[in-house]
C-alpha cells in the first residue's frame, strides 16, 4: 500500500519506520529540505519537498494511488487542510495530528468530516492518557491494555529484591503455575530479545510482562516492587500536556500539585484546574521542590517544554525519595537515556501519537497495537477470524514466525496464557508480542 506522511517530524518520522519496514510503499513530504535528507538517509522510503496543504504536492507524492494519508506537521490547519485536499477519495483513508481542544468539542462547530478526516490524533492528550496508566502501576516503565483492558503490557526493571533474579524463566512458571502472566520480552544491554524457559533472568533486566490485569501486582512483587496507592502527584510545567493530566487526576480523586515557572501560566492554570494546587516555581529548583516535600510525593512528573529541565528536575525528585518518577521526553535520543541513568519512565508524544495512528492503520482484525520506547518491538492485539491458518491447531505444531510470540488468549472474557497444547478458535482475541522483522509475517497470520 502506498502511504503518504506529511511532515517529517518526530511523528512523521516514527510513523513512516515503523511503515515502511512492513514493506509499505511510504513517501515523506515536508517543506524542510533537510529534514527530508534525514529521513532518507535514514528510511527505506522516497520524499517530496513542498507543502502537504498543497494539492499539487500531493499529487506529486502519488496521492491519486495511495491508501493512507497521515498528515501529523506540528501545524493542525496544514494537517486539517491536506486532508481536505483528498476528501473526495472515500477509500483513501485519512489521518490528521490535531492539538487544538477546539476540534474535539462537541460544542463546536469544527468537524472532522468537513475537512474529510476519518481520525484526528492529539498527541498531548495521548500523552496523558499513558502517563495516567503508567501512575496507576507505580513501577512500570510501560503499560498498554489490551482485549478492553482485560489484558495489559507491563514494562518492568529488575530489581535486587526480586525473587526472579538469577532464575530461569522455566522455573519461574513452574513455581507459578498457572497463572495468566507472561514474560514477552527483555531488554539487556541496549538488544530486545524473545526469551526461552532456559533465559536466566539478571538484575538490571527490563522485561515486559503480558497478564490478566488482576495478574499485575503480582507481576510488581516478582520484579522486586511494592504495589502503592495513588493520592498525591507532584507536576512540573504549564504545558497542555499538564492541563490533560491534571484533569485526569482529578476525575480520579488525586491531589495534583502543579509547578509553573511562568507567573502568569500559573495563575491562568490555577483559574482553569480548581482542585490543582499551583505554585508559581523553578522545577529544578532544588530547594523549592524540597520545601513543597517532593519526596514524600506518591509521583512526580516532569511535562515542561524542555527534555533537559525534564530530566534534571526528575533527578532530583529521584534523589529526594519520590517513589515514582515519568518524564516528557521529545527527542528520540534522549529516551533510552533517561531510562539508563536511573529515572523510572519516559514518555513521548510521538510515540504516543504513532501508537494511535498505527492502531487505527491496521483496523479490521487487529484492534490495538502498542510500540515500545526503546525498541523496535510492537505488541498487536488482534480478533482471530476462522480464515486463519493458526485455528484449531496445537501452538506446539505451528509454525510461527521466529522473534514473535502469542502472548494471550482472551476466550469469552477468560485470559488464557497459551501452552504448547493451546489452540486459537475464531472469535478469540490474540495477544501478540513481535520484533519488528517479524511484524509483517504475524499480521498476514490474521486475516480480517
């Protein structure tokens, strides 16, 4: 399928690897020359230079022949217009990257149907929406449901306490049975890899765990950390992405306590966010985040405008004790990094937003995919339909795509971690993790 992105972005950037290594024909516009020298540089794909808003730009890049268009600049009317250019292709199908809460009000007289848009994706709000599941499970530097939430995706670092450590995953699952919990994944030495029964697990390990939402907890305690409750968060910064999560938290009950440099953010968040305590304050300022007891806070959370305040100021709510830290990181560089000197997890908005596109791109049987951050490894949730090859067959006998595994089975509301003497039946929902080489051959394992 011939894909069309528009900006070349850190989105559009995300959005056109993970693509074009599922062999799609991607073509990349933007109005940057050297942005597009970068990215094919970088990226099996071919590049326009001009504006996505332009009809005869698009034209140029093959819209006449293209199956998706993803327009995700940092710009919404150039986003919302490239879309409009195309509405009259009612089988190509439309992404648009909009910020702007305007758009989303039902009170509003903006539609994405006017502009011939099938999904706008707001990347601050997918953002919060992740930190949000990431506070609820205290330690996880990942988290995704899947299967409505009956399942989720934990990431999680080893610690010295952990009962797992120095043991192979074979003798875990037998001291704990039958339990619905999975490990996927771990990431060692900067190389994700799908771990056997004979993997020893080492501390310092990230491992991603696939179980039963019940399962969760007990996938904390084997890692080696407590399960806490959610009552006071600690948040730098007067971004949008600060109003979205201040919001949650309150729909929830959490006390947010809100750090804004700029006096007058400050004082027009406090007017917008009632139940927020909002101070007026430095987030790397030592002493001030001291005074206001960052480390008795259940959470702190770094969402200013900058990746190097974000990471300084998560530091030093590290260091004063705060049991969990999650930091806004823009720059792709900067996210294995945050991870590796000590912060406990990071959070991107392309990601975020890449997540959602990807999700909806592969509609049909799949229902939900999620992308790590510092890999190429994806998990796929997906409606097993009785034209696939895997149904009624022993998993032990089939002969699925090295670097993937089927993680869970969810069978009328019952999540099942699948044996060897396992089979898929139509109507099932299949939890799928895989490498990316390995992305394009499970999804042909899944027709619609």
């Amino acid at each position: 399928m011939r894909v069309i992105v528009v900006g070349a972005g850190e989105v559009g950037y995300h959005v056109a690897d993970k693509l074009s290594t599922e062999q799609h024909d991607v073509v990349v516009v933007d109005i940057a020359a050297d942005r597009l020298d970068y990215v094919q540089s970088h990226l099996d794909v071919a590049v326009v230079e001009g504006s996505g808003a332009s009809p005869l730009v698009l034209k140029r890049a093959g819209v006449e022949s293209a199956g998706l268009l993803v327009a995700v600049t940092s710009i919404d009317e150039v986003n919302l217009v490239s879309c409009m250019m195309a509405r009259g292709r009612s089988d190509l199908l439309k992404v648009a990257r909009v910020s702007n809460p305007e758009f989303y009000d039902e009170g509003g007289h903006l539609h994405p149907e006017v502009f011939g848009v099938d999904l706008m994706i707001n990347p601050e709000r997918e953002l919060a929406l992740e930190t949000f599941r990431l506070l609820q499970s205290t330690a996880a530097t990942d988290v995704a449901d899947f299967a409505g939430g009956a399942v989720q995706l934990v990431g999680l670092v080893v610690t010295e306490a952990a009962p797992i450590a120095g043991r192979t995953l074979a003798d875990i699952g037998r001291e704990e049975g039958r339990r619905a919990l999975l490990t996927v994944a771990i990431e060692r030495d900067g190389k994700t890899m799908v771990p056997t029964g004979a993997t020893r697990v080492r501390v310092g390990d990230h491992v991603y765990v696939v179980a039963d939402k019940d399962e969760i907890p007990r996938a904390l305690e084997l890692c080696g950390h407590e399960h806490a409750e959610l009552k006071r968060v600690m948040l730098a910064g007067g971004s949008v992405e600060t109003i979205y999560l201040a919001r949650l938290l309150q729909q929830h009950n959490v006390q947010a306590v809100i750090l804004v440099e700029d006096r007058a953010r400050a004082q027009e968040l406090a007017e917008m966010l009632e139940k927020a305590l909002v101070l007026n304050g430095d987030a790397t300022d030592v002493e001030l985040l001291e005074l206001e007891g960052v480390g008795g806070m259940d959470a702190f959370v770094a969402l200013t405008e900058y990746d190097e305040k974000n990471i300084l100021s998560s530091l030093v709510a590290k260091h004063a004790g705060t049991k969990q830290v999650i930091t806004l990181v823009n720059k792709s560089d900067y996210v294995p990094l945050a991870l590796h000197i000590g912060l406990d997890a990071a959070v991107s908005p392309r990601l975020s937003a890449a997540n959602a596109i990807l999700r909806y791109v592969r509609r049909g049987s799949i229902t939900r995919v999620a992308t790590f951050k510092d890999s190429d490894a994806e998990v796929i949730s997906v409606v097993v339909s009785s034209s696939s090859p895997l149904v009624g067959r022993p998993l032990a006998k089939v002969d699925f795509p090295k670097n993937a595994i089927i993680a869970a089975i969810v069978r009328n509301e019952t999540v099942i971690v699948p044996r060897g003497g396992d089979s898929l039946a139509p109507g099932d929902t299949a939890v799928v993790f895989a490498l990316a080489d390995a992305v394009a051959k499970v999804t042909k394992l899944f027709p619609s």
